[in-house]
C-alpha cells in the first residue's frame, strides 16, 4: 500500500508557486491576489477560509478576507460580488460554501465573473470544463488529478466509481475521471443516495472517490484487493480526548480499507491540502490571464 501523500504534494506545488511569485516580484509585476467572501459564523467555513489565506501569505499571495453576517441578505452579498468583479486589483475571488438558507448559491455563483471564479464554479467554466476547454476546474477536483498524475496511478480502462454527486466533487470528478488524456480514460459510475446495492458497485471499482461526509461509511468488505482509494470526507466527530474536541474523519474505515488498497488518501493530510494549493494554482492563472488580456 501506497500513501498518497497530500500533504508532502501540496508542499511542493506551494513551493512551485512560491517560485513563481518570486520571479514576478523580481520582474516588478503585480503579485496574484486572492478575495474570500463568508458569510455567518460556522467554525469549519471559517477554519477553511482561514487555510486559504495563510497559504496566500506563504507563497506570496496578496489576500483578502471579507467576513459577512450571518443575516446577509442575497442583495447584500450580489452587492459585494459586483464590487470584487470591478476592482482591478482581484485576480480572483470565491465565496465559501455552504451559504445561509436565505441565500440562492446558484445565483451567486452566477454573478462572478467567470473571469475571476478561481473556483470554477460558474456554469460558464463548468461547461467548459465539461467540454475539455482550458479553464478554472474545481479546486477539490483538480487536486485528486494531480494526485493521480504525481503518483502515476493508472486511470485507464480502470473503472472509477464516485461515490456522491455535489456539484462541488462528485459530479466535476465524475466527468473528469471519464474525459480523454491522464488522469482520464476511465469507465465512470455515478453513486449517490438512491443508488442501490452500493456493495456490488463499489466491490468491482478499481479507483473509488467518495466524497459523502459519512465518517468511516466506507469498509473493508466494500472494496477489492488492490483499489485506489480517494477519501474525499472530512468530517468532525465529537471526541473529548482531543484538545480541540474532535477530530477530522474521513469517509473510509482507512485502518482496514488500506490493508487491501494499492494507493490510499489519509485524512488528514490527503485531498484537504490538495485542495487549497490547487485554488492558488488557479489563482496564479487568473493573474496570468489577466495580464495577456
Ligand atoms: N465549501 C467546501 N468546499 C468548498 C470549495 O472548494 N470552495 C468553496 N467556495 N466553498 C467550499
């Protein structure tokens, strides 16, 4: 068994970006800038926003945090969003998932400018993304590709089944794992809550990407010997033991999964800071489109 090591990856895409950010400085060019909108108080949002800009600051990132009620009204928050897509001085900017009920996401995601959706959440750069056109693809995403392609894991005529269907990792991963190229060229099953005899599904999968947020939903009897494991949960479990008062759990039974795994993701330290590099990979092509246009 192989661990694919998110953490050790992203370190070194950071550096790379870092790199680069070095060289534009040297040239006396504009710095990437990253914008993050949340709206309301929930503690794992705000912990993730927080991981986005302090990955900013370490690889030289200007950012920018804009922290909204959680009473914002939907007006409110469109407000906001045409004030970042105007100012010249954002390359790009995301607005955290998930937003408070009052809120239409679709609309919001809607009023970025696709331009700026470092995302790729825009239904402009999904379908781009769908259709194999250069463009923003969703951190989370983006990150398991380049996983997959660090590690040389075959995806082949492999068949991949995804396990959930949010637009923000199940259904992107689900056409990605199926298009032309690397990581790609796989046969790809879509599971979700009414999908039935999960067990058959998952047991003839050579490449599993579950993102359900169901802790340790995924077990040993689920699986075949040598599968490709992606765990794409994290979840917090109530856990006195620990200082903080829990702990992230990923959606596999990792200590039993992995005896019968060929590559498996921990969590942490797996898909999570994948994740974040990618958006500042996107990030620096925002400012690189940018500065052609
Ligand atoms: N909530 C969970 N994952 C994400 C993400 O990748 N982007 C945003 N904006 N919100 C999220």
């Amino acid at each position: 068994m192989q661990l694919l090591d998110g953490k050790k990856v992203s370190e070194d895409i950071k550096n790379e970006i870092a790199a680069e950010v070095q060289r534009m400085k040297d040239n006396g060019e504009k710095v990437p800038h990253l914008a993050a909108i949340i709206v309301g108080n929930d503690g794992a949002s705000l912990t993730y926003v927080g991981s986005k800009v302090k990955a900013c600051e370490r690889v030289g990132f200007e950012s920018t945090l804009i922290k909204m009620p959680s009473t914002t009204s939907e007006t409110e928050l469109l407000k906001k969003i045409k004030e970042l897509n105007e100012d010249d001085n954002i390359d790009g900017f995301i607005v955290q998932l998930p937003l408070p009920e009052q809120i239409d996401t679709q609309e919001v995601l809607m009023a970025i400018d696709p331009s700026k959706d470092v995302d790729g959440f825009h239904p402009e750069n999904f379908g781009k993304m769908a259709l194999d056109m250069s463009t923003f693809i969703p951190a989370t995403p983006f990150g398991i590709l380049e996983l997959l392609e660090r590690y040389n894991v075959e995806t082949k005529g492999k068949h991949t089944v995804v396990i959930g269907r949010s637009h923000i990792v199940g259904r992107p991963m689900s056409i990605l794992m199926g298009r032309k190229g690397f990581p790609g060229n796989s046969t790809v099953t879509l599971t979700h809550s009414h999908t039935k005899n999960i067990t058959q599904i998952t047991s003839q999968a050579d490449i599993i990407i579950t993102a359900l947020g169901v802790p340790n939903y995924l077990k040993a009897e689920m699986v075949k010997d040598d599968v490709v494991i992606i765990d794409v949960g994290i979840t917090r479990v109530a856990d006195e033991t620990n200082p903080k008062g829990y702990v992230i759990t990923g959606d596999v039974d990792f200590d039993n999964v992995s005896k019968k795994a060929s590559f498996i993701t921990p969590v942490p330290g797996g898909v999570g800071p994948m994740t974040i590099a990618m958006l500042l990979k996107n990030t620096l092509l925002a400012r690189e489109n940018r500065k052609r246009k």
